[in-house]
C-alpha cells in the first residue's frame, strides 16, 4: 500500500538534510510529522529513531525517514523497537529493494554521507517501491520470529 503519511526524525547533524528532505516531500503531497530536533546542540539520535519507530510501530504514521551522521546509530535505535525494520543505505537501488523484499518500514541515511539529491533519489525510489510478498513472506516472517522469541527454528 503507498505510504502517504511520514514521521522523519534526526539527530544535530542532520537538521538541515531533514528539513530540506521534509520539504520536498511536502511538495509533492506527502504528510511529514516530524519528531527530531531543530537544534545544532548535541542530540542523542536513539531518541529521534525511538520516536519515528514507535509512530510508525502505532501505525499513526505510514513509514519513517531517519537521518543521522552516518545513518547507522539511528537505525539501530529503530531496529530495537518489535516490528521496525529499518535499512540504512546510501544509494537508491538498496532503498527500492529494501521495501519490495524485505518490506522497510523506515528509511536511513546518513548526512554526513549523502548529499541532499542523493537523499532525494533514495526517498523517491523507497517510497515508489512495494512489498512483493511472496517468497519473501517466509524470510520476513523469519525476522519476526528472531525478534519474537530470539530463536530461529529453520536455525536449530
Ligand atoms: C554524531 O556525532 C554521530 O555519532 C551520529 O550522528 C551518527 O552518525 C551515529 O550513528
């Protein structure tokens, strides 16, 4: 199902990429919560990745976007949250697949990585995307159950 209903979220060195990112979305019609701070102080981005992943976690929002330096620690807050799975990427073609296979809920990048089109081309291309389901149901069902019962019986 299109997403049309965004939460973004960021930690200090992201705050520009965020809101330009925010912009664009609202541009072309996207509702964009945001969540992270508007502030250059020092910002602890677990809090920021916590926040998007419980909205999205909720379903008050239809996916998340998260921006830290580097994306990675902001993403892994997310991943911690049951039922998030969050990629972190620095190219489009990972973003699409991300959601036609593994079915993303939320999308990082990092800031001090990409610059704002690259961001842009990632957005567009993990938005315009699709779960497939199918074949892919059973590897997806796979991570809940790790997440669920930290255990993986096709594993044992
Ligand atoms: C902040 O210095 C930096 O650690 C953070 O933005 C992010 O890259 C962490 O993964």
């Amino acid at each position: 199902m299109a997403m049309h209903k965004l939460a973004i979220g960021n930690d200090h060195t992201a705050v520009e990429l965020k809101n330009e990112i925010k912009a664009y979305l609202e541009e072309k019609g996207y509702e964009v919560v945001n969540v992270g701070t508007d502030s250059p102080e020092r910002f602890n981005y677990p809090i920021s990745g916590y926040k998007v992943a419980k909205l999205v976690q909720a379903g008050e929002v239809d996916g998340g976007i998260l921006i830290c330096g580097t994306g990675v620690g902001i993403s892994l807050a997310a991943n911690k949250v049951e039922g998030i799975r969050a990629v972190v990427c620095s190219e489009p073609y990972s973003a699409r697949l991300s959601r036609m296979h593994n079915n993303t809920n939320i999308v990082a990048f990092g800031a001090r990585v990409i610059g704002p089109e690259t961001a842009k081309d990632i957005v567009d291309a993990w938005l315009g995307a699709e779960y497939e389901g199918g074949r892919h149901d059973a590897r997806v069902a796979m991570l809940t159950e790790i997440e669920q019962t930290q255990s993986l019986a096709a594993a044992e």
